[in-house]
C-alpha cells in the first residue's frame, strides 16, 4: 500500500481515491453489512426504511398538515415524493458530515499505521451514504412511475447532479474530520448546522414561499441549487441548467481540495493528541 504522505495537489482529490479504490469498496461494503448485522430483516432495512419514511411523509405533511407544494393541486403521493427529493439530497450531505468529526477518533488505530491513508475514511462514509442514496432514490422513482406510469429520461442525468454535491461534502467532510480531533465540540455543532440547513433548504417549502427579502438566505445554501436541479430532472423532466452547474462544479472542486489540504496539514498532529 502506498504511502498516504500525498502531494497537496489538486490531483490528489482523485488519485488518491483511485488509488485505494479496492480498500475503499471493501470497507465501505463491509460497513453496509455490519450496520444490519444481527437484526432479522438484515440488509433489506435499507430498503425498508425509506418506504417507511415516504409513508411518514405523505401522511404528516399531506394528511395531517393538508400541505401541497406551491400554488398547484399535488396528489398525497405525489407531494411526499416531491419533498422525499429533498430529504434524499440533505440526507446525503448530513450524513456525511456527521459522522465526519468523528472518523479519526473512532479509528485511532489507524493513524498509528504511517502507510494507512487515512484520507480514504471520509470516502468510505461517502460509499455508505451513496448506497443509501441509491436505495431511496429507487424507491422514489418506483413511487414516481406508479403515479405517472413511467419516469422521465432526465432521471439518468442525476449522477452527473450528484458529483459536484459529493466533491463539496467530501471537501466539508476533510476539514470536519481533521478538526474534530482537535476540538471534540465540533461533532456537537455540525449536528446543529446540519439541522438548520434542513431548515434552510427547499426541503419542505419551495424557495418562492418565502418572502423575498429571506429568498437570498436559502439560495446561499449550497444545497439550495442541487434539491431544486434534483426536483426538475426526477419529478418534472425539465433539462439541467449546465452552465450553473459547472459553476458549481467548480467551486466543489476547490472546497475538496481545500479541506484535502488542511486534512493534510494538520494530520501530522493527530499522533500526539490521540
């Protein structure tokens, strides 16, 4: 195995995860599986809860609140899949970011080990969360075609959609992981920010409910534009906007290879303090 003492280029945001790709599969898998080693229903609760969750939601928010998503007439379904879009994407970076000031400390004997990458522990808890991700966005498109008989083909561009929110979360997972062991308060604060993103995002509410002079607050939320990139091209076969998107593309690339770079940095320190 090569040594994880990697150059701060840009580059290494990929090399280094092509590099350990079969370390990486291998602990991600092996993490999915413990997760529901020792319960009857085993892995199919990752199927399982997020048909339980879209049931959660159409009730609550369609039958309880008698919500509809803006000025148009949405059915039950079809509202709490609206918003299951929402939930899948937040879920995704919340996730992520987490478990992130956590990574180091839980896997102590690790960084004992001078030629172990610990750069890769944030990608494995990225694998985990995607395989989740993947899970409910089929259960969101089997719960799409039910209603409309079919999906629209703008359903397969949602992997490019997912790869600039992947190279943003892995850059906030990085710096996360590497304060975390520094400052044991940053696990505690990230559950709070993530929450107000929630909060923060058009999860539950389009961004054109809000008052304008609020509007700007929720479109600087970096997963303002891919919840509503997500929206169009899963639930209303609208096209990608490209240019945004590279945009966007762009920035992520800088935010990983930052939070690389200071993961880098400050990982010489992680010795002495655990």
């Amino acid at each position: 195995m090569k040594s994880s003492t990697a150059s701060h280029s840009s580059v290494d945001v990929f090399s280094s995860f092509w590099i350990h790709r079969r370390l990486i599969l291998q602990m991600t898998m092996r993490e999915v599986i413990g997760r529901y080693r020792g319960s009857i229903m085993g892995i199919l609760w990752s199927l399982l809860n997020p048909m339980l969750m879209l049931a959660v939601y159409t009730f609550v928010f369609s039958v309880v609140f008698q919500a509809r998503w803006g000025e148009g007439e949405n059915s039950k379904i079809e509202f709490a899949v609206i918003l299951f879009v929402g939930m899948i994407i937040h879920g995704l970076f919340a996730e992520c970011a987490n478990r992130a000031p956590g990574l180091i400390l839980s896997n102590v004997n690790y960084v004992k080990k001078v030629v172990f990458p610990l750069e890769i522990l944030p990608w494995v808890a990225m694998g985990t969360a995607l395989f989740h991700a993947v899970v409910s966005v089929g259960v969101l498109l089997a719960a799409f075609a039910l209603i409309h008989h079919g999906i629209h083909w703008t359903s397969a561009l949602l992997p490019l959609l997912l790869l600039p929110l992947v190279m943003f979360t892995m850059g906030v997972s990085w710096l996360l992981a590497s304060l975390g062991v520094f400052l044991r308060d940053v696990g505690h604060t990230t559950g709070i920010i993530t929450t107000v993103m929630l909060f923060l995002s058009p999860v539950f509410f389009p961004v054109s409910a809000l008052p304008e002079v609020y509007q700007p607050l929720m479109l600087a939320n970096p997963l303002t534009f891919i919840i509503e990139q997500a929206r169009d091209i899963l639930i209303w076969g609208k096209p990608l906007k490209w240019i945004a998107l590279g945009v966007y593309l762009v920035a992520s690339l800088l935010v990983a290879w930052a939070g690389l770079y200071l993961f880098q940095k400050m990982r010489k320190g992680f010795a002495d303090v655990l």
